[in-house]
C-alpha cells in the first residue's frame, strides 16, 4: 500500500488535539527545543540552529550549507542566518568551495571547537535528565521509532526534507 492510497482512506473517528500523534510530538519537540534553547541563549549566546549548526561540523568537518541543510532539516534561510551569526562571532569560518566556485564551505574554527567541547556536555547532561525516567530499553525503542516516524514522513511529502 503506498502513501498516497494511505491518505486517501483515512481512518474513522473524531480527532482529538490530544491524542493526535503529531500534534504531541511537536508540543514534546517544542517543550525540549525551549528548555535547552533557554540554556543555550542565557549561557553561550546561541540559538538552537546555530548549536546545530556547530554540532554537524564539529561531527563532520568543513560543509556547505546545502549539505548543512540536507543532514539538518533546516530551511536554507536559517542556516544562513546561522552561519552569519556565527561567522561574526569568528566561531565559523568560509572558505572557498574547490569544485564550486558559487558555494562556500563552513568549519569550526579553533574557538567554535572549543565552545563546542564546553556545550557538549551540558547537551548530554539535559539528555540524561530527559531520559532518567526510562530505561535503556525504552530509550533505544524510542529512537527507533523516532526514526521510523522520520522516514514514514520522508515517505509522504516524497522525500522532500521540510525545515
């Protein structure tokens, strides 16, 4: 059964704001997103695109912003914006793309390595508190149907990645 047939026949029943599965997940993604964003602003000056934005490159090395925008999610213009902010604060720096001259690549510089290695733990401590009511089993579950969830919404909108 594809996905478009899956939409066209949709299940019987009344829709309760509550129980729909999507509109809890965003209040979960927005109550998380808030409370580390607070820490973020408040101790580091940063916001979450831009932590994120830190967090890939400090994973994967000098990339483009659409490479930024393909492992992300994030919308194009935000990802700008987040480099600019951190190309300003010297935490990022552009160099020139060597097969396209019409893109840049992004990297850490020393001092954005260095904030990243003083957030990172705080990032897992905030982790660590979210999942203290879980256990290991519950946590892998999780993750493994976040991931589904992920790839049945890839599925539907074709693919596309929606920041």
């Amino acid at each position: 059964m594809t996905a478009q047939r899956q939409l066209s026949d949709p299940p019987a029943g009344e829709l309760k704001l509550d129980a729909y599965l999507p509109y809890r997940l965003s209040v979960a993604s927005n109550a998380v997103s808030q409370l580390i964003a607070r820490a973020y602003e408040d101790r580091f000056g940063l916001n979450i695109p831009q932590w994120r934005l830190i967090c890939v490159l400090a994973e994967d090395g000098g990339l483009t912003q659409g490479a930024i925008v393909a492992r992300t999610g994030i919308d194009k213009v935000t990802v700008s914006r987040a480099a600019q902010g951190l190309a300003n604060r010297r935490l990022i720096a552009r160099s020139d793309h060597h097969a396209d001259g019409r893109s840049h690549v992004l990297a850490l510089t020393v001092q954005g390595a260095q904030l990243h290695a003083e957030v990172a733990p705080l990032a897992l401590a905030y982790e660590a508190a979210l999942i203290a009511g879980l256990s290991p089993d519950e946590v892998a579950l999780l993750k493994r149907l976040l991931g589904r969830l992920q790839g049945a919404a890839d599925a539907l909108s074709g693919g596309a990645v929606k920041g």
